[in-house]
DNA sequence: AATTAAGCCAACCGCAAAAGC
DNA sequence: GGCTTTTGCGGTTGGCTTAAT
C-alpha cells in the first residue's frame, strides 16, 4: 500500500553530479526532450533517480539559465511577487527568465531576507517589523524560521485574517514563462507554459505600492486592475 | 597557520496534485 | 470512482567556500 519510492535506491547515485553524468543528460535530452524522468535515468544510463535528473537539468543544466549575480530590477521584481505570491517560487520564477524557482529561493533566503530585515521590514509579511531582530545568521533565521508558524503564504492568508483587508483588490494574470521550449518536448505533462493564465485574486494592504511597481514595469505583469473599491 | 563561524547553493526529501489505468 | 504512478513544488539539509579570529 501507499506510495511505491520513485526509485531503488540502493542502486542510485547520490550527491554532486560529475561531469560525466551531466553529460549523459545533456545528450539524452538533446536527443530526445525532457520528461518522462521516471524512466529517463535508465535511458539515460544513469544511475540516478528520476528526480534527481529533473532537479539537475531544470536548476543547473538548461541552456537557457541566465546565472550570475541578480540584478537590481531582479531583485524588485522577486520582492514585489514575493509580496503577492508568498513563497510561491515557481511562478516568481516564471516571471524571471533564466532564473530557477530554486535558485530565487536561495537568493531570497540568503540576500532579499537579510536586506529587508536591514530596512525594517519583515520579509514574509512585507510589513514593517514589530521589534528590530538581530540574529541574522544562517542558523538562527532558520531556527526562527522553522519555529515560526512559517506559512509559506502569510501575506496572503495569516495576514489577511488577522488584519483586516483593506478595501483594494487586485486581479493579477500570471502568465508563465515557456522555460520548456528550449527542447523538443514530447511531454505532454508538466508543460507549465502551455495551462492557461491562472487568475489570481487577493487583497492587500500595499496595493497602491504594488500598482506603482506594476505600473512602471509594464512587461511583468500583462495586465492588472484595481477593482473598484 | 589553524580553527571557527558565517554565507552560499546544489541536492535531497516529503507531500500534494495531476495523470493514467 | 478509486487506486496507483508520475511529476512538480516548497522546505530543508549537507557540504563547500570565504571571512573572521
């Protein structure tokens, strides 16, 4: 009964990849698309888990990844999806091109977290802290971290019931970066891209500093309408 | 030079949702 | 409709690097 493990594990590699096996992946999905990473490792002739191949190629191997140090404009952009989305990672990462869901969290954990706290700001609910924090060292953010009720959409729901919404709404349209299409892909899941916008409809406090971000970077959000209040 | 602390990031784990049968 | 399998996401950890003492 239950889940059946998504590998043997006592066959499978763990741990860095070497440059032998990246290149085994590259040159499977060059040839033929990603996907079906349940039996891809074997095709591959990997002895990894499916998972661990997806993880690898989506983070690390795509040709498309930009990498390198965030801009200014990067950072902006994270820490106003961030204010909407809550740690929804993978679509702040739609919104960034050559940027990894995985690569936006660590860079938020490890730099916008710290920068915000600086500026007095608590950086899950984007509201300015109740009491200054000092501890701000790996360890001990994620000790609070953990220790916290961390609900990963705190702004979006926690925040919203213990402060009342204010009176402005906002429709967001999330359209989602074809990340995929850099391969041939014969998957017919897992294709992000290819769903419909999601709509996504919530109210916040920081509307009228969100819609002046919004405003002037017209080419994140495809549209957007305050409703009326 | 050695040790410790802090920072960083790749990779793993568990869960939930979607898809398939 | 219910069960199983697969995929994707978010949280967390381990280990490497760099900075400080």
């Amino acid at each position: 009964m239950g889940r059946s493990p998504c590998c043997e594990k006592q066959h499978t590699n763990k741990g860095a990849w070497t440059k032998e096996e990246d290149q085994r992946l590259i040159n499977y999905i060059q040839i033929h698309g990603d996907g079906c990473w349940r039996s891809l490792p074997k095709a591959a002739g990997l002895l990894r888990c499916g998972k661990s191949c997806r993880l690898r190629w989506i983070n690390y191997l795509r040709p498309d990844l930009k990498r390198g140090n965030f801009t200014a404009e990067e950072d902006q952009i994270i820490i106003n999806l961030h204010t909407l989305l809550g740690n929804k990672w993978s679509l702040i990462a739609a919104r960034l091109p050559g940027r990894t869901d995985n690569e936006i969290k660590n860079y938020w954990n490890t730099h916008i977290k710290r920068k915000l706290y600086s500026q007095g700001i608590d950086p899950q609910t984007h509201r300015p802290l109740a009491n200054n924090r000092s501890s701000t060292s790996d360890f001990d953010r994620r000790r609070e971290d953990s220790n916290s009720n961390s609900s990963s959409n705190s702004c979006l729901t926690t925040e919203v019931e213990e402060n009342p919404p204010l009176n402005l709404n906002l429709e967001l349209s999330i359209g989602l970066h074809p990340h995929n299409q850099i391969t041939k892909n014969p998957n017919p899941k897992g294709d992000d891209h290819q769903k419909a916008p999601v709509l996504f409809k919530f109210c916040s406090p920081q509307t009228e500093l969100e819609t002046q971000h919004f405003s002037s970077t017209p080419h994140i959000f495809r549209y957007y309408t305050p409703s009326p209040s």
